[in-house]
C-alpha cells in the first residue's frame, strides 16, 4: 500500500503528478500547510515536518528527489525513469534534482510574498533577488530545450520521463512570481506537459489553494 501525505501546491505534487503518471494505486491524505505539520505523529513520518511523506509497505520517505528515483525504480513498466547504462540516464539524474534547484527559489517567494503575513517581515530585497535567481533557472531550461542541431520537447532527447514531473511543478508554482514570456522554448514545454490527464489531476481544487492570486511581482525596492 502506498500512501501519501500531501499539502497542496507544495513541493509533494510533484510526488502526486508522478503517482499519477506512473497509474499506480495509492492513498492520498492531505494535510493543511500550517503547524500542523509539527504535530509529533506527522514528525515520525517526516522528521523536518514537511510535505511530502511517502509509506509504502511499512517504510516511510521524505525527500521528493528521493521518492522519485525509488517510484521510477519500483515501477519500470511507466517509462518515467531512466536505469543505470541508459543513454539519458545521466541527463535524467541531473534534471531530476534540479527540481529543487528551482523549488529553493520558489520556496524563499512564497515564504516573501504568502507565508509570512505582515508587511514589516517582508523584504523587497529578497524579493527582487530570488525572483532574478529564478529567471536564471528559466535560462538553464530554456537552453536545455534549445541546442544547436535540434529542439527538444522534453528536457531529455528519449522523451517525456519523472524530471519534467519535477522541473514542470516547479515551474508550475514559479509561474506565480516570474513569467514565461520571455522564454518561449520553456513556455511551450509548459503548455506541452501541463496538456497531461496527470498533471491536471493533481492540481488542488479551488478552496484548497495556497496561491490566492495569479502574479505577485516583487516590491520595488
């Protein structure tokens, strides 16, 4: 049995989407994105108190980069990873955990803009400074579907796999503080993965959402 904890628009949809993809049967058990996390059952599953947590025959995980190179692993037959010797096997290593590469930046916006509520806590420093950082990491993508002979659909040459799951829900969630336009190889790949049955059933319904607007711009500073 797997079951997975889970707050949405968090960095565990990744882990959703990817369960989806992979058509495996699985629990949800959703969590609201507040103290609750702390609670000390949920920190015997997650010890840092965080989404996501994965059980899965009586074991417990906690790292999504890690939750998904095991998924690829336990169910092969999806094609969503790439095994030892495979030509893109090194590209898919690479690409998967630069998931959280992305996800660091938009985890410090979200903090800026959404979690913490007043004013004074905010900063438009770290604001304009995390949302460059993370037009930054919209260049390595938008080069990575670029190269010199030929353009690629998806972040590997072999096809759609696990790391454009985890570099597409970051960019899913980034899209609320820097925009695409200037990146239209990478706004393309967007429209090509989120175009998935998987994607859109992992997205929260609307009174389930962190991200009450569409855009949220940094302060000028």
């Amino acid at each position: 049995m797997i079951r997975l904890h889970h707050c949405p628009e968090t960095r565990s949809m990744r882990t959703l989407w990817l369960l989806y993809e992979l058509e495996v049967e699985f629990e949800l058990v959703l969590h609201a994105f507040d103290k609750s996390l702390r609670a000390p059952d949920y920190l015997t599953l997650s010890p840092a108190g965080r989404v996501p947590a994965l059980e899965i025959e009586g074991e417990r995980m906690f790292e999504s980069g890690a939750i998904a190179e095991y998924l690829c692993e336990r169910f092969p037959q999806a094609g969503m990873g790439r095994a030892p010797g495979a030509p893109d096997r090194m590209a898919w290593l690479t690409w998967l955990h630069f998931a959280e590469t992305v996800s660091q930046h938009v985890a410090a916006l979200t903090q800026q803009h959404i979690v913490l509520r007043e004013d004074h806590m905010r900063s438009a420093y770290v604001m304009k400074l995390e949302a460059a950082r993370l037009g930054k990491c919209y260049d390595a993508i938008e080069a990575r579907l670029s190269p010199p002979l030929e353009a690629r659909d998806y972040l590997l040459t072999s096809g759609f796999s696990a790391v454009d799951v985890g570099v597409g829900q970051a960019v899913h969630l980034g899209r609320h503080f820097v925009s695409l336009e200037n990146h239209p190889k990478l706004a393309a790949w967007y429209g090509r993965i989120t175009d998935r049955d998987a994607f859109r059933r992992s997205l929260p319904a609307p009174e389930e959402r962190l991200y009450t607007r569409d855009f949220y711009p940094p302060w000028p500073v």
